[in-house]
C-alpha cells in the first residue's frame, strides 16, 4: 500500500458539497476511513436530508478519492442522520418531533401557506420525517391544500389526537375540527389556547421537521409560539413590493427579539413569465427578498415565479412539489427545503437531554 489515510483525507478535502458550501472534511462528514491493502471504504454522514443528492455525492467522493495514487477499488457509503438542534432557552422540545421551522410573513396573500406545504413535501420527497401544522386558526388552509378537506382526525386516547397523512406528510389543523365555513370568532387568549392544544396534543410520529404555517402578522399566536414552542429557526416568505417587504421586515424583527433565529427569506412571485408569449416581467418589482437578506445579514434562499399551475395544483389539493415533481419549480422548492435543512444541521446540537440527572443523596 503506497497511500496513507491522510492522502485520503487530503483528496476528500478537495471534493465539496454543492449543498452545504464545505468539502466533505470540514463539514465533519467523513467517518470510518478504512484501509484494506489498495482498497479504500468510508462513510459520509450528512445531517440534512438528500435522498435526490446521495447517488451524486457518492460518485463525486469515490471520485475524489480515486486521484490518490495506487489507490484499488474505492465503496462509499453516504447516509443521513437528522438529529435535534437547539432551540430558545428555557423551552422544552416536543415529545416526537427534532426539530420546528416556523415558515412566517409579516403580511397576508404574499404565499406563505403554499411555500409551507411545498417545502414539507420537498422535505419528505428528500427522505425526512415530516409533519405539518397549520397554526393559521382564523384562516386555515393546509386541509384544502393537502387534498384532506372533510376529514376529521381520530382521537385513541379521547385526549390527544393522530395526525392525518397526505402524500407522507403528517398533518394538523384546526380545519380539521370545524366546518370551512364556519368563521373563527375568537380573541387572542382562546385562539393561544387553541394553538397550544393543536402543538402538543397531536401524536406526532418521529418527525424530523415540523413546519408550522404560521398566521401573517406579530399578534398573540406569533408571541405565543415563540414562548411555548420549541422553535429552531425561522423562514420569512415575501414578494418583492415594499408594501409586502415592511411587514417581512417587522416578522424578522420579531423573531429576532424572541431569540428564534432566522434561517433565510423566501421570496414568492418575483417573475411573471407569460404563458401565451414567453415574456418575463417582474410585476412586483424585482430583487426586493435579496435586498432585506443583504440588509439583515441572513441568507436568501430563492425566489419563484408567480405562475398560474402552482396556484391551480395548490387549490387543487395536489401541490407542485407532488403535483409536477420534475418541474422548474418542484426543483427551487426542492432546493430551498435542501438549504433549510442545511441551516439547521449546521446549528448547535440540542444537549438538554445530555446533561446528568443530579441526585442528592444523604450519605
């Protein structure tokens, strides 16, 4: 044998992972180099989920690997592993679920129900654990979106109740519970209420990301998630007009305050492509989501087109990620769950289960 391990380590330093911005080595992904005469295993653990990506990473490492001269045959075995992140001190995690992204606007109509429900779906279509919450109690639309309007969840217990499933994903609503047309008359304390009921009497079933469609706007549901549950990052949806873009502002500005941080802006709607002609026009202005990403210092995840099909799948209860999983589109939500998750495997790890039980004793 003519190489070291440390060649080995050299080469994969060069290889870098398109969806995290690091080579394989200092993302700590490497595992397990072993040495077998000229043949050479290892592991790459990713900590985001990357069904889509894992044939790709797999040839690019052997790939790496194989410019080490003398080197034999070359297997790699790339998995992910999804742990829990921390989140706001002094709030506990959710029995069953890792880890909760709030996907939140400042302002109503800007798409945040529909980014919601696709980045959910790209999460699971990319081999994650998912579930969903709709925490929007005045507007519920997550039972339409997902094709399960008129369903009623079950309760084994008569106290907590199993989520229902659309297209792998777990879901609750307080849509679930009442007639669509029924308006929800309710203040702040009983909607609070209700909400809290919504986030921990449902079974959730190791998830590994629950999304929680948040209500537009910085009122009473907004405080009361951010004190009660525990949050792990935020995605603000905006389009590009500055009406839309002061009220993304002051949502930022919010989870700021209460220490939940913010994971990127997603910017919906940014380009209108004409489906008689092909023409490109940017109704609502243009780079709008970039600029506040640049002004606040967090990442710009991507912009979509505003585009009639992904208004018809959604209402249809067949979103674009499931409703057309090759299109342009399918493919930015795919990359946006993608960047999500990478986010959140790069923040601290959760240790409150770590930490020993102290037990005092009279000796």
């Amino acid at each position: 044998m003519s190489f070291s391990e440390q060649q080995i380590k050299t080469a994969l330093s060069a290889a870098v992972d398109a969806n995290t911005g690091k080579d394989f080595v200092t993302g700590k992904a490497v595992k397990n180099i072993k040495l077998d005469g000229d043949d050479v295993s290892f592991d790459i653990e990713l900590g985001y989920p990357a069904k889509t990506q894992i044939d790709i990473i797999r040839k690019q490492v052997i790939a790496a690997v194989r410019t080490v001269p003398g080197v034999g045959n070359v297997s790699a075995n790339v998995y992910v592993k999804i742990i829990s992140h921390a989140v706001q001190l002094g709030v506990k995690l959710l029995p069953g679920v890792k880890n909760i992204v709030a996907i939140a606007s400042g302002k109503g109509g800007v798409g945040k129900s529909t980014t919601a429900v696709n980045l959910a779906l790209a999460l699971a279509q990319e081999g994650a654990t998912v579930g969903i919450l709709d925490a929007d109690i005045y507007g519920p639309s997550q039972p339409q979106m997902l094709g399960l309007a008129g369903q009623q969840p079950e309760s084994r217990d008569g106290t907590n109740m199993e989520p229902l499933e659309a297209y792998g994903v777990q879901a609750m609503s307080i849509g679930f519970m009442v007639d669509v047309e029924t308006p929800m008359v309710w203040r702040g304390p009983m909607v609070a209420q209700a909400l809290d009921q919504l986030i921990t009497q449902t079974n959730w079933r190791d998830v590994d990301y629950l999304i929680v469609d948040m209500p537009p706007g910085t009122g009473d549901v907004q405080l009361s998630l951010a004190q009660k549950v525990p949050v792990t990052g935020a995605v603000i949806v905006t389009t590009p007009q500055d009406i839309a873009l002061i009220d993304a502002r002051k949502g930022l500005k919010m989870f700021e305050k209460v220490n939940i941080p913010i994971l990127g802006i997603v910017e919906n709607m940014s380009i209108h492509i004409c489906s008689k002609c092909g023409h490109e026009e940017h109704i609502f202005g243009t780079g709008g989501g970039e600029r506040m990403g640049k002004d606040y210092d967090v990442e710009f995840l991507g912009s979509l087109p505003l585009e009639m099909a992904i208004r018809e799948m959604t209402d249809g209860g067949k979103p674009t990620v499931v409703g057309a999983p090759d299109s342009r589109t399918a493919e930015i939500y795919r990359s946006i769950a993608r960047r999500v998750a990478v986010k959140i495997a790069e923040k601290a790890k959760d240790m409150t289960s770590k930490f020993p039980n102290i037990v005092v004793q009279n000796t």
